[in-house]
C-alpha cells in the first residue's frame, strides 16, 4: 500500500515538474515574441520616419496607389518630368473620370489624357498589387516607380514585389505635410495611423507565407 501511495505521489510530483516546464517554455516564447514583434515595429517606424522621395529615379513606368492627391500629383510631376513613359493609377472609384482627377490633383488633362491609365477595379492593396502586375505585364514594363504614402510603402513594396519579382520596383513615398511622420510617437492620431498600418503590414507578410508568389491572393480573399 505504501508503495503505490510513493508511487502516486511520484507521479503527481513529475506531473507538476511538467506543468512548471510548460509554463516557463510558454512564458519565454511569449516573451520572444513580444521583443520580435517590438524590434520589427521599430525598423518598420524608422523606415517610415526616414522615408523621403528618390531623387530623379527612372524607370519604365509608373503606379501610384490611390487615397490622396498628394500622391497623384507626385506620380504626375514625375511623369512630366520625363522619368517614365507611362503612368497607372491604381485604385480609382468607378465613376471617377481622368478629368476629375485632374481638377482635384490640379494637374493639366492633357496630361492624363495621353499617357495616364485608370485602373478602377482595385479596392484595396492587395488587388492594387495584382492589377499593376497585369497592367505590367501587358505593357511589357520591366520597372516601375511606385507612389504612394511613406507609411503605406512598406506594405506596397511588399505586396507588388510579393506578385512580381521579376519586376524592378523603385519606392518614391510621398510625405503628407502635417501629418507629422517624423514625430510620429507625438501625436495620437499618428501613432494609431502607423500602428494600423504596421499590424496590416505584418498580417501582409503571415499571409505570403501561407500563399503561392506570381498567383491571385485566395488566401487573402478568404481572410
């Protein structure tokens, strides 16, 4: 009898000693995590707050990914100044016309109307990223300068080069005035801005992961 009560307290002692490990192996790695997850939010927020325009890139073409004039004239002043031959915007409500967005980015519709192509279909990053690579590939374009938001590049760069890498993408961010990327810690309607932006880029990334490159995002559309 005093042999199976040692025995049921060896098991009971070595049950516990088990619970002990699991506990502190789950701890550290959630704590692994925390400090991964950390230092990554810190390079992604330096990227953002030290982004600023290349100057004079080339290429073959542009895209600019829509949600703000400031990035529209960008792409357009670059194509007036002769640093691609083509220019997409990606992202375009249906019923918005080359004219209107020329009023509204202050642009000359000459300008858009000879080398400017809307691409109304795409409705948010991932498919902006699919529709320039069928766009690309049509036009044959082997490079393109990306336009877009500072704190919206990382994400882009990530989705355009995620269905395209055989595409040479050049990032031209455009910087917001007031917005206050720079001090973005500063102001709490920036740090929510980036922190959204920083948790779509990192389910971005888990999400590639998951998925064939080259292909349509079907893990995305089930998400």
């Amino acid at each position: 009898m005093s042999q199976f009560v040692d025995l049921l307290r060896t098991k009971a002692a070595r049950t516990g000693l088990y619970r002990w490990i699991l506990r502190r192996a789950l701890l550290f790695i959630a704590v692994a995590a925390i400090v991964v997850v950390a230092l990554d939010f810190a390079n992604f927020t330096r990227e953002v707050m030290r982004a600023t325009p290349t100057s004079g890139p080339n290429a073959d073409a542009i895209v600019v990914l829509t949600g703000g004039a400031d990035r529209i004239k960008g792409a357009a002043n670059l194509l007036r100044g002769g640093h691609a031959s083509r220019l997409l915007i990606s992202g375009v409500h249906p019923d918005t016309t080359i004219d209107e967005i020329a009023r509204s980015a202050g642009i000359a519709p000459v300008l858009l109307s000879c080398c400017v192509d809307l691409d109304h279909l795409a409705a948010n990053t991932i498919e902006n990223a699919e529709q320039t690579k069928l766009w690309a590939e049509r036009l044959k374009f082997g490079s393109l300068i990306v336009v877009t938001s500072a704190y919206h590049m990382p994400r882009s760069m990530a989705e355009l080069g995620h269905v395209m890498p055989q595409v040479d993408l050049v990032p031209y961010p455009v910087v917001r005035q007031g917005l206050g990327l720079d001090r973005w810690y500063v102001k709490p309607s920036t740090v929510r801005l980036v922190a959204a932006e920083y948790a779509k880029y990192l389910l971005a990334r888990f999400r590639m992961r998951l998925e064939a490159p080259h292909a349509p995002s079907q893990v995305a559309q089930a998400l």
